[in-house]
C-alpha cells in the first residue's frame, strides 16, 4: 500500500523562532516529526513553550524554503487526477468534505447574494466555487500557492501571496474561512488581527485545525498526521486555540470538538504512519484498504462528533 520516492529536495533554511503566542524565548522537546505522507527526508522537531506552553515548530523551515512542500504531492491541492476505477469515490469525498463545511457555517449564519466570503488558504477553491454556485455569494480566495488554472477560478477574487501582506478592505466579509490553515501560518497572532480588521461587525469567522489533545495523538503520537511536518508549523490544544482567537479580539460563538475533515482520515494515516515510519504513503496504493477501514470503522464513526477524535472547529464574531 505504501511506498513512494521521495522527491529530492535542497536542505532547506531553518530559523530559530519565538513562541508565537506569548514570544517566550525558552522550551523543552515535544516531539520529533518527520514528513511521513511523502517520505521527504528531514527530522523536524517541535516543542513546548516554557511559559504559556503551546506547541509549535523550532526552529521552522524559511517560509521561501517552505514551499517546495507543497508541490505536486501534496494532497489538499488535489493535483491528482488519475484515480483509475476509484475517481469518482475520489470525487465524492472530495464534495462531502465541501458540504461538511457547508453544514457548519449554515448553523450560525444565513449567505445571500449580498454576502461575501473570503477562504484564507483557500487550496483548490471549491469551497469557494461551492458558495457562489449555491448561494450566489461573492466569494474571494488567498493562498500562497496559485492554482487558479483549476476549473471554476473565473468565480474567485483570487489573491496570491500571505494573507496579511494583502490589501482586502476593512469591514468587508461577511464569512471569513480558515479550513486547516492557522496551524500552517508563520505568524497566527497577526492573521487573526488581520481577519478581524476584514470581518463585518455583525460577520463570522470559522477556524478548523487539528486538536492537539485528542485521541489520535495519544494513540500516534509522533506519527500523529495531525503533525504533518513540515509544512505545520503551531499545534493546538482547544485550550491554545481558544486563547489565541481571544487574544486577536474575537468572543467564541460556539466551540466544536469535530471539524468538516474526517477524523477517519487521520485514524488511518497515523496507523499507516506508524508502520511506514517515515517511508511515505502511496495514496494510489491506500484507497482500497482506506475504504475498506472506513466500512469497518462506520460503527464507530457515527459517533465522531462525541469523541474526540482528531479535529476542532472554533466559530467567532467580533468581541464587542
């Protein structure tokens, strides 16, 4: 099921940082990571700050190094295509996944045409394509990688480059989306500063990552996918979580201990993982015994949103 080459990469610069949340200059070892969905070679180590105690990556991979990471294999791109017999199981997860998103953000506020969306780290842009096609929203993107030759781009305002260097108005959106991208970002603090500056007064903001202190960690620990080095450079517990969007000027509306991303998907990756250690996943390869685990596991599953599994979705609007 399993191997893939690894694609050579240059050893790439890695500056030592200070804790994101609270700029403490001290840590201890948490963990050492390696990049076990493609097999690139690399240790990557994260740690714990000694003062507020968050978890994140040092020292980091140069943000201009960083994107030879996300090339053609890196899969929330959906660069791949050629999924055999399996393309249009490939399809409909990929869909699911969209109007999983959908059916959080319809619980807390109703889009019109008058709305406007913005998606930061927006990948592939169906998300996006998804809320203009069914709610007539004016939908705008951001990601440091442009994939804007994908189909239904003609939809999106599409901006390329990071999120906080671009110039997209005060009291704009309606919706601002972060679907896993915080735990990506070089500077958290000073996105979620720029997402309230963007974010109408009455709008929302809706913020998925991997929960630190779930299940799939204890279980996986440093093949947890929830890791995924290097491109994750902060791991969040629900409580750091909640105070960084705290911190940044936002009350939390509602606080979820699931996301629109299938914790199935890190149950298997991280049982994967463990037996690879650090060899990379063939994703061609893994479909059949994917699914197969996924009907094993349907029991289970239908209790996702109790235990805890893998993800956290926080639900914000402007602190009065």
């Amino acid at each position: 099921m399993i191997r893939m080459s690894a694609a050579r990469v240059r050893e790439p610069v890695r500056d030592e940082i200070v804790c994101y949340y609270c700029g403490g200059k001290t840590w201890r070892d948490f963990v050492i990571a390696q990049d076990d969905l493609t097999g690139k070679p690399g240790n990557f180590p994260f740690v714990v700050c000694s003062e507020c105690g968050l978890v994140y990556q040092n020292p980091r991979i140069g943000v201009e190094d960083i994107k030879a990471y996300y090339d053609d294999q890196y899969i929330a791109h959906r660069k791949k295509t050629d999924w055999g017999m399996l393309a249009r199981f490939y399809e409909r997860a990929m869909e699911r996944h969209d109007r999983r998103k959908d059916d959080i953000v319809r619980r807390y506020m109703t889009l019109t045409p008058a709305s406007e969306v913005l998606d930061v780290g927006c990948g592939a842009g169906t998300f996006l394509i998804r809320m203009r096609s069914r709610y007539g929203a004016k939908v705008t993107g951001v990601d440091f990688k442009d994939l804007s030759h994908l189909p239904g781009w003609r939809q999106i305002d599409f901006h390329c480059g990071l999120f906080y260097d671009q110039t997209l108005g005060v009291d704009r959106f309606d919706l601002i989306t972060m679907w896993h991208f915080l735990e990506h970002d070089y500077d958290p603090l000073r996105t979620l500063d720029t997402a309230r500056h963007c974010l109408r007064t009455d709008g929302r903001l809706v913020i998925e990552v991997p929960r630190l202190d779930s299940a799939s960690y204890r279980w996986y620990r440093e093949r947890w996918p929830g890791l995924q080095a290097p491109q994750h450079t902060v791991l969040y517990s629900k409580e750091m979580l909640l105070s960084f969007v705290r911190r940044a000027g936002f009350e939390v509306l509602d606080y979820l201990p699931y996301g629109a991303f299938p914790a199935y998907f890190y149950l298997f990756t991280g049982l994967a993982f463990k037996i690879l250690k650090g060899k990379g996943l063939n994703l061609s390869l893994a479909v059949f015994p994917y699914v197969l685990g996924q009907i094993l596991l349907s029991p289970v599953l239908l209790f996702e949103r109790r235990l805890n599994l893998a993800m956290q979705t926080v639900v914000c609007r402007k602190a009065a």
